[in-house]
C-alpha cells in the first residue's frame, strides 16, 4: 500500500513521464513497445497509482531517451 505521504511525488513522477511521452509524440503504445511495459502499467504510472521499481524507471528513460535523473525531475513547474 502506498502511503498517503507519497502519493503526491509518484502524482509528480507520473506527470512528468508524460509530459516527457508526449514531448516526444508517443501514443502509450508506442512507449509501452519501446521499453517492454505493458501499456496498462504505463498508464498507472502516469496517474500516479503505483510505485515503480529502478528497473522500471531505467526502462521508461532508455526509452525515451532520457537519463535517469532527467526522468525524476518533478520541479518542471
């Protein structure tokens, strides 16, 4: 279970992904066939339902091109 404190900064992380999706002009298809994620889960993530995993952040930035630490920027606003 997610705390309630955390909510907020996976709502930002999520945001930021797909701000970052469709800066590039990608359908949540066409991301979730580049990094191997089923497409349902992509979009969990960017609502900020679930928490990722390293792993899962390192194949959303290969993806899409991106370091790592580009893809946890949450102060975009």
């Amino acid at each position: 279970m997610i705390r309630q404190s955390d909510k907020g900064n996976l709502k930002k992380l999520g945001t930021n992904i797909k701000r970052l999706r469709e800066a590039k002009n990608l359908s949540l298809r066409e991301l979730s066939y580049a990094c191997d994620i089923d497409n349902s889960k992509i979009s969990k993530i960017e609502k900020g339902q679930i928490n990722i995993t390293f792993t899962t952040i390192l194949q959303l930035a290969k993806a899409l091109e991106i370091s790592p630490s580009e893809l946890l920027k949450t102060d975009y606003e």
